[in-house]
C-alpha cells in the first residue's frame, strides 16, 4: 500500500521545451539525401573536385640552384623566358606548364571541376609569413609573402623563394614571364600621354612622371570549359519602309515578319583569363580604371612557365583573394555571351535584329590553373569628391599592348566641341545657301 504522504510521481514531460525535444548534436544523425532538395543533393553528391598537383618537389625548401655551379642567385633575364645564373651567366628555360600537365588536351572531355594545386581554396587562417632554414649555414629566414617572393639570407647570401604552394594564395601554377623591358615601357606609356596632352589635366602633366612605372605580376584564374547553351528569342526581317507626314512631323514605320528563334551550341574555351584578386575586378567606374587592363588583353598564357620565383626578383606581385567558386558566375557570364557570339553567325537574315528571351548554360567541365600575368603599370590619384579617381595605364608585360585613362580638363572638351559643332554648323548653312 503506498504512503499518502509520498506524493504521486510526476508523469514525463512531453511537448515544446522538454527534453525529448533538444535537439541532436550536428552530425550525430545522418541526413538521408533524399529528403534534400535536388540542388543541395546533387551538390552533396557530387564527386570532390580532380587536383592536378604542379607544385615542384625539387624547390620546396626554398632554394633555386643553378644545375650548372649550384648557386642561389638566380634571376630571370629581361626580354625573354630564361633563368640565368647571376654567377656563371648559366641560361636555362622553365618547363612550360601546359605541356608538363598536358593542359591543352580533352577540352571535349572535361567533366566536373578540375582545379590545380595552386588554385585550390585560400584558407582563412593561411599565414603570410614563411620560414626557411638555410642549408649553406643554418640561418631562419623569414619571408612576408604580403610584400615580397624571395629573401636573401643575411649570413651566408643565399637567395630563397617561396615556392610551396601555400593556402594563402602566393604561389600560382604557373608564371608568364615579362618579355617587355623598362625602357620599352616607359617609351610605350610617354607616347599614349603625348597623344593626349592636349586635354589632360594641368596637375597631372606637371606630375607625370612614365619612370615611374611599376612592373607587377597580378593574379588570374586561366579555365579550360565544355559547355552547351541553348538560347531563344524573335527575330525581325524588314518586308516594307516608308515615310508618313512632312517637316518636322515626318517618321519613318518599318513593317517586318516575326518570327520564333531557337540555337543550340556545345562549345569549348581554351585558356578563359578572369581577375581572382578582388581590388582588380572591382570595376566601379567611379573609383578607379581597373577596366583598362581588360583592354590590353589577351595574353600568350600557352607559353607560361611552372611557377618559379625567381621569375619574380625585381618585380612585385598580387597575392589571389577570390576562389574557384567566388568566379564561377563570372565564368557563367562569358560563357554565355562566348555561346551568343557561336549562334551569330546564322542570324544573318534577320535584318532587324534578334531578341534574345530566354538563355540556358550548361557547364558539362571546367579546369582552373592560377597564373601570374605580367603587367607595367603607371598610376595617378586625381583628387575629387568621395576619394577621387585612380586612373591606370598599362602595358602587356608580353605584347606591348597599351592602354590607359588619362584625367582631363573638362572646359577643355567643352570648347572643342562646341568648336567643332559650330563649325559643321557653318558649313551646312553654306551649302544651304548655296543650294537655294
């Protein structure tokens, strides 16, 4: 018989807030992929991304030895794609990355993402500094890959560079040499402000100093795609023009055929460029000109060379800060406008333009190779509201192709087209005149 004083025990709490309801640690229970939604499962599904390692074994302690003499002073020679050993004058070539991993091949093939060593993902807490220790002394040596690539021992002078392939974006794949010299560029960047002197703002020809130009390796993702795109739309061809009313309220009518429009391309790309360093692909008109080194585009990027960096004594470079999928809209975006450049062609009759409604991209492959590409660049801050405008003029470090943004004085062009205007002007009156 139970005791009255004893009270009842209290029956399981259920419902809301109990602790039948705390939730499972994440990952305690597995996720039954079905019960996903379809983008999600695929993408969990989906096979890890292929890796093509380039990084080389041979320079991972840091020291580039000439195979001649064995010295670590080694630098790139100006004009073409050699090393040459500062001590014996020895001369060798890199091996060319896309024949070492065979990059150029089975672009039809590709399937999934295929990303190289050197453009995997940056990890967040990657360290810029490096330390190596020297094999000649003993020595640390300490590299802030923020600033520079190659360090010289303060002991014994060996030259160390970083060439592990890190996870905070410093070392690419692969390198294209400058071929380019100074003086070539300083010439080409001279004659591009000459032609503009004219018009450009008094402040920035007191100051423009072209010896002051800045040769920098900046950043790119070169992709390998194969692609299919479907696109539909309308299409007009002309079948009747006239005229209605006069004077002033005369206009012209087109009568033209419509008609419904559909392609289909499958397509590859071959060595795609696209900016993976944020400050280049900010394109903001209103704060800077980074939209000139698009300009001095494209690149000889078949004959880029295994990353080495002694390819980069004497110039400076931009560490990559966006990843392969940070760029995959980006790559999503050319594809699509290389996919309607394809179909063009056979638009030919449609003498009043096509319409494009709807467009698909189907990205079957890709494969990501970091690069370094060589540009000259020269630089001025024209002050102005809300931080002014930084202008660039740049050089292809390979082509010698120019391009750039010179700051202008704005009455300056005023007047010569209000000059200009008056004077066709003046001229339609006289053969008006002359007509009547």
């Amino acid at each position: 018989m139970s005791d009255p004083k004893t009270p009842a025990p209290v029956s399981p709490v259920t419902g809301p807030g109990s602790p039948q309801d705390v939730p499972p640690l994440p990952g305690s229970q597995p996720i039954d992929p079905a019960t996903l939604p379809k983008s999600i499962r695929d993408e969990l599904e989906a096979p890890d991304p292929t890796a093509i390692d380039t990084a080389s074994a041979e320079l991972r302690d840091g020291i580039n030895r000439c195979p001649k003499c064995g010295s670590t002073d080694i630098r790139h020679k100006p004009g073409t794609d050699l090393l040459v050993c500062v001590y014996c004058r020895n001369e060798w070539d890199g091996a060319r990355v896309e024949e070492a991993f065979g990059l150029g091949e089975g672009l039809r093939d590709l399937r999934g993402t295929v990303v190289a060593s050197g453009a995997r993902d940056i990890a967040a807490d990657a360290a810029s500094l490096m330390s190596f220790k020297c094999t000649a002394c003993g020595a640390e040596v300490t590299i802030n890959t923020e600033s520079t690539m190659t360090a010289r021992c303060h002991w014994c002078r060996h030259v160390f560079g970083v060439n592990e392939q890190i996870a905070n974006g410093a070392v690419p794949d692969a390198v294209l040499p400058f071929h380019i010299k100074k003086d070539d560029a300083v010439a080409r960047i001279r004659q591009f402000v000459d032609k503009r002197r004219m018009f450009a703002l008094k402040a920035f020809k007191e100051q423009f100093t072209p010896e002051n130009v800045v040769g920098v390796y900046l950043p790119y993702m070169i992709v390998d795609g194969n692609a299919s795109a479907a696109v539909a739309g309308k299409g007009e061809i002309k079948t009747r023009e006239y005229t209605r009313g006069t004077g002033n309220d005369k206009k012209t009518y087109y009568d033209a055929d419509v008609y419904q429009i559909e392609r289909h391309v499958d397509f590859t790309v071959d060595d795609l460029p696209l900016e993976s360093s944020t400050e280049r692909g900010n394109l903001d008109t209103r704060v800077n000109t980074n939209n000139i080194i698009n300009t001095i585009l494209p690149f000889d990027t078949k004959n880029a060379v295994k990353w080495n960096a002694s390819y980069l004594v004497g110039f400076s470079s931009e560490k990559r800060n966006r990843d392969v999928e940070h760029l995959r809209p980006r790559l999503e975006d050319q594809l699509l406008s290389i996919a309607r450049a394809q179909v063009e062609p056979s638009l030919g009759r449609y003498d009043r333009g096509v319409r494009w409604e709807q467009e698909q991209l189907q990205v079957h492959g890709t494969r990501w190779v970091s690069m370094y590409l060589p540009v000259w660049l020269y630089s001025y801050h024209q002050p102005g509201r809300n931080g002014g405008l930084l202008h660039y003029i740049a050089v292809n470090g390979r082509t010698g192709e120019t391009m750039g943004s010179v700051p202008v004085q704005q009455w300056k062009l005023l007047a010569a087209a209000l000059t200009v205007g008056t004077f066709i002007e003046g001229i339609v009156l006289w053969i008006l005149a002359a007509s009547s």
